[in-house]
C-alpha cells in the first residue's frame, strides 16, 4: 500500500499460542503494529508442530503469524523476565492467552507490567475470564463450543451434538480483543492510561449469539437444531437438485415471488400457508417438499443461473479449493504468495478488509523461532547490562 497503515507505530507484545491469541495479533499486525512475538525457546506456539508440513515448518502457523517477528524467552528465567519487562517500557499492547494467574505467578500480571508503562493496554484472553467461579478452568474451541451453546444449534434436529467446522470460539474472540485494543488505544492515548481487557471466549461466542440469545429471552424456549434450514423464515435453507445441493435464500415477500416465478408454481403465492416469512418458516418441512420436487428436475447449475438471473440470493455448497478459485476471491486479491522461512513458497489467505480499494499487504513472512533474537533483544541485553 503506498498511504501509511493504520496502527503505524504501535508496538504490540504477543505472548500467545495456537489460534486465538495469535489471531488477534494478526489482525493487529496487518493493519501495520510492529508485532513482537514472545515464544518459549523449547519448541515456541504448539501450532508451529500442527501439519500440514512443509520441510519442517506448518502452513498453520504459517496462517496465523504473518507481518510478526518472534523472540525467544523462557519466562521462568530472571533475566528472561527482565528482559520482557525493558520490552514492555516501550510497547503499547501486550496480548496473553494463558490461563488467568500465570501470567501473574511469573511476575508479569498487569499489576506488574503497569509499574512499568502506565499506558499500556494489557489484553488477557481465556476461556472464560480473568475471574469467576470457571476463571481457572482450561478450555479449547470444542469445549466452548459446547459450553456456549453453538453444538446445541448445530446439525440435524434429533442428531448427535456437532461442532462448527471452523472454530468460531477461538476466532470470535481474536475479533472481540482486537477491536477492543483498538477502542483501548484510543482512551489511553487520551488519558495517558492504560487498561486490562479480559476477553473470555465464553462471551465472545455468546456474544455473536445475539439472535439466538434473543430467542430464548424472548419466547422461553430453547434454540433447536434445524439443519441448515432458518427458524424465522423459508425459504432459506440447502435445497436438493438433480445432481446434488445448493443454498437458496429467500429472506422476503418480494424474493418469495421470484422464487415462485423461477420454479412455475405461481399459485403458492395463494397458499395461506405461505403468505409471510414467519409462516413459510412454520410451515417450511412442506415448503421443502414441494420445491425439491421441482428442484429435482434440474442441475445445481441450472437452479443457480436461473436464481441469480431473477436477483434470489443463491449459492453452491463450495469445497474450499472451490471457493479460494473463486473470481471474487482473485477480484479482491484475497489469496497472496508467502514464503515460509525454509524458503518453501506456498500461498495464504490476508486481510479481508480493504482500504481505499488495496488489499492489506504481506509485510513479513511468518518467522522461525527465534528469528528476531538479536535484533530485537541484542540492544535490550546491552542496555540491562549497562544498568546492572
């Protein structure tokens, strides 16, 4: 990009692993924070040992750790410490994932680190919080998953608990604390004060449950399962064609018409069973009934020409090398070369977001352990030598 990025000067400490720690030091980082992360010199993140592995480096790690520099300290070691501690006299951010009281037993809780730079936006993310009756329970993507919910909703209705494929409670909670960072850098920028975010991944995941929260508040009862199929509204769901599935969703009256028109039964516009979102949703097992009775006459390609051309949102039920070959996804240069510090070059998947049309740039390759050691801690050993 040729304008500055938007956190330019921000020095962020990450002291994270696995995913969603390290993904919200990404999205610090690809919006321009000079990122340092802290690793443990026996082995670093977990996730640089997670395949797939390209002559011994993962492709995982690979996803989460670009425009990074990595040093390596044992936080059990004083002089270690020390020297995480003259780190932390010139950053901005520190983000941690370890369970709450570790951080503090090491001597580098935010009670500590603030003794340091009283500005510094000290963000802790967990499984469910810095304090609490769970606040010492350990938690991964799955069991939040289940704790929050999500596994309940997920699947087909009387089939076994499912988790999403994609872990949505480490990531939700990557969002939830960069966004609040970057609220939080704000406010110490004006006060001159810095503060301590606890972002638990409970909450996070709850948090992007408003409608199904707001549907228990408000009626009493439970969220169920439903497949792909929507409780408020049909059709809106996967369908079956000829040859396989597609997603169609018509989320109103008007589009309700459209889809009426594509498939030739005009006369369900009359159906009082159909005459409203909210009723097509009642009544959406039928509905499915009759439509897949006249989807299966056709292709998935056919269904979907023929959808897009009337303006009812549709889509095929991509695989992921379908998707990424996506001509929205090579429009919005979405997928980038990287080359991973064996020189092995590979492809990643950057910053969605866009400024004044530019795609966010690969700044810095993801780096191996300990890469940066001598040229961010080198002038750190001088000076701590020079005090003592």
């Amino acid at each position: 990009m040729s304008q500055q990025l938007p956190l330019d000067g921000i020095k962020v400490i990450e002291i994270c692993n696995v995913a969603a720690g390290p993904f919200c030091g990404m999205l610090l980082a690809d919006m321009g924070a000079d990122l340092v992360k802290v690793e443990n010199p026996e082995g670093g993140d977990t996730l640089r040992s997670w395949p797939p592995i390209k002559d011994g480096y993962s492709e995982n790690f690979a996803s989460l750790n670009r425009n990074k520099k990595s040093v390596t300290l044992n936080l059990k070691d004083a002089a270690d410490v020390e020297l995480l501690r003259e780190l932390v006299r010139s950053a901005d951010v520190l983000i941690e994932n370890n369970r709450p009281g570790v951080m503090d037993r090491l001597g580098l809780g935010y009670k500590d680190l603030k003794v340091e730079n009283q500005q510094l936006v000290y963000c802790s993310i967990s499984a469910y919080g810095q304090s609490g009756p769970r606040a010492k329970e350990g938690g991964f993507d799955l069991t939040v998953q289940a704790m929050s919910g999500i596994m309940s909703i997920t699947g087909e209705e009387g089939g076994a608990p499912v988790k999403c494929g994609v872990p949505l409670a480490d990531f939700s909670a990557g969002l939830y604390a960069a966004f609040s960072i970057t609220a939080a850098l704000r406010a110490a920028q004006m006060s001159g004060q810095g503060v301590h975010l606890d972002v638990p991944m409970l909450g996070a995941t709850l948090g992007i449950a408003a409608l199904q929260t707001s549907e228990y508040f408000g009626s009493g009862r439970d969220p169920r399962a439903m497949g792909s199929a929507h409780p408020r509204n049909a059709p809106y769901r996967v369908f079956r064609s000829a040859d396989g599935y597609f997603g169609m969703a018509a989320g109103n009256n008007a589009l309700w018409r459209s889809v009426c028109e594509v498939v030739g039964r005009m006369e369900l516009l009359e159906d009082t069973r159909f005459l409203t979102p909210t009723l097509r949703a009642q009544y959406q097992d039928e509905l499915l009934v009759i439509l897949e009775a006249e989807f299966i006459h056709a292709d998935t390609a056919t269904w979907l020409e023929r959808f897009r051309t009337a303006g009812v949102p549709c889509a095929p039920i991509n695989r992921y090398s379908e998707v990424l070959a996506d001509p929205q996804v090579e429009h919005m240069q979405w997928v980038q070369p990287l080359e991973l510090p064996n020189g092995v070059k590979t492809r990643t998947f950057v910053s969605p977001v866009r400024f004044d049309a530019q795609t966010l740039p690969v700044r810095l390759r993801p780096p191996s352990l300990g890469e940066h050691n001598q040229q961010v801690l080198g002038p750190l050993r001088v000076s701590t030598k020079e005090v003592a």
